[in-house]
C-alpha cells in the first residue's frame, strides 16, 4: 500500500485549518488544539512548512504562521513537497534524484515508474488546498493501460 506519512497527514490538516482564514496570524498553540494534534508535533510541523515556503511565520507575543500565498495557489503536491521531498513512488520515480539505484542503468521498467510517479504528482498538483477546504464527494478514477499493447 502506498501512503503519506502520518506527519504529512497532520501537516496537511494544519494547511487546511490556515487555509480557512488566510488573511490571520495563527499561534502554534491554536493551530495543534484546533486540529487536535501535540504542540510539539505542530511546531515541528509549522517550522517545516515555513521552510518549504509555504507559511510566513511572524515571532513575539503577536506573531504566529500564515499562509505564504493564496490557498489556490497551494497544491498538494507543494505540501507534500515541503514535508517528504519529491513526490516519487520509487527512488528512480523521480528524475531529481538519480544514482539512488544500482540497477539504475540497466533497469527496463524505470521509464514507466518515472512515467507512474509523473502521473500521481501531476494528479497531486492538479488539487489545490483551496479545494481541501471544501468537502466534497469521491472520485472514480478509472485506469488506463500505461502502454498500448504490442500486436
């Protein structure tokens, strides 16, 4: 099974309760209560995000984390980006990394990982975090063939 960490989970929720007011400073301690996770894991969670460029943080009595740009100007993808690196579901899934492989020359099946990975990151960048505000009913995705078949 493939999944995002549980962190990248919670980072996710963070985004989401930020992207619902924009516009506002955000304390830590509001944003982990607010989505019922520990302080210290918000914390590590928010410093993370500002580092990726996805949140300003603002220090003092009045400062706090908010949104970097425009919530429809966030996707999936940059979040997930900010908290586990490239989206890739193998290490030669994602062209920014090779050498990770030591079958990596003479692989005949790393064209169509990076062909699957390319997939799940453009799918990934098409949802904004915007669209992660609003509930919304489940999609059906249907599977295509990832190459016609040789006749």
């Amino acid at each position: 099974m493939i999944r995002i960490g549980k962190l990248t989970d919670y980072g996710i929720l963070i985004m989401t309760y930020l992207a619902r007011d924009p516009e506002r400073l955000h304390a830590a301690q509001e944003i982990a209560q607010a989505v019922g996770i520990a302080l210290p894991t918000a914390n590590k969670l928010l410093k993370m995000l500002a580092r990726g460029g996805l949140l300003d943080s603002q220090r003092g009595t009045k400062g706090g984390y908010a949104l970097s740009r425009q919530p429809e100007a966030i996707t999936m993808v940059d979040i997930i980006g900010a908290l586990e690196g490239p989206v890739g579901l193998t290490d030669c899934g994602t062209a920014k990394q090779p050498g990770n492989c030591q079958r990596e020359r003479s692989c005949s099946v790393k064209a169509n990982w990076q062909r699957i990975s390319q997939a799940v990151n453009d799918a990934l960048a098409g949802v904004t975090l915007a669209e992660m505000t609003v509930p919304s009913q489940p999609i059906r995705i249907f599977a295509r063939p990832l190459a016609q078949p040789v006749t």
